[in-house]
C-alpha cells in the first residue's frame, strides 16, 4: 500500500530543489567570462594592444564586485604586466595597470 503523505513530500521536495535552481543569480558568471570581459576591456581602453598578449589568472576575490589580478604575458616573450580588473554585477569593467612592488 502507498502511501499519499510520502508521495506529497516528495513532489514538494522537487518544487523547492526546481525553485532554487530558477531564482538563480543572473551574475553568476564564471572565471572565463570576467577575464574575457577584461580583455575587452583594456582592449578598448587601449591599455594594452591585446593581440601582442594572452592574460594569464593569478587570483579573484569579492562577491559583489570581482576584483581579479591577472597577468598579461607577451606572445613573443619579454616582461610580464600586471592588470587589476574590477567586474562589478552591472557588467561595469574597470581595468588598470598596477606597479609591481
């Protein structure tokens, strides 16, 4: 015999789990994403001549606003630069070029 109360809970379990999974952010945006975002970005801002480098990930911090440090390296080789890129929820991309210290 089946029982219509395990059967109850278990159609509420699903809607719970499909709930959670549709209210989602929208910003969850990967690694990938931001750095490409960041490449656009100085890019654009002609910080850098982007087809002379490839951005290498070093580290990211913050939730609301990722700040990620990246490392652009040379296709021909010579030094390093470092960028700082800020990818705020809005899509708002701030980049600079930090010192070495």
């Amino acid at each position: 015999m089946k029982h219509p109360f395990v059967k109850t809970i278990a159609l509420g379990s699903l809607a719970a789990i499909a709930s959670l999974a549709i209210t989602a952010p929208a910003f969850a945006q990967s690694t990938q994403d931001n750095i490409k975002s960041c490449r656009t970005a100085l890019a654009s801002e002609k910080l850098l001549d982007m087809d002379n480098y490839r951005l290498k990930f070093k580290s990211s911090k913050g939730n609301r606003t990722k700040t990620l440090m990246l490392e652009a390296v040379p296709h021909a080789g010579g030094e390093r630069i470092n960028v700082l890129c800020k990818v705020s929820r809005g899509g708002k991309v701030e980049v600079s070029l930090p010192q070495a210290g």
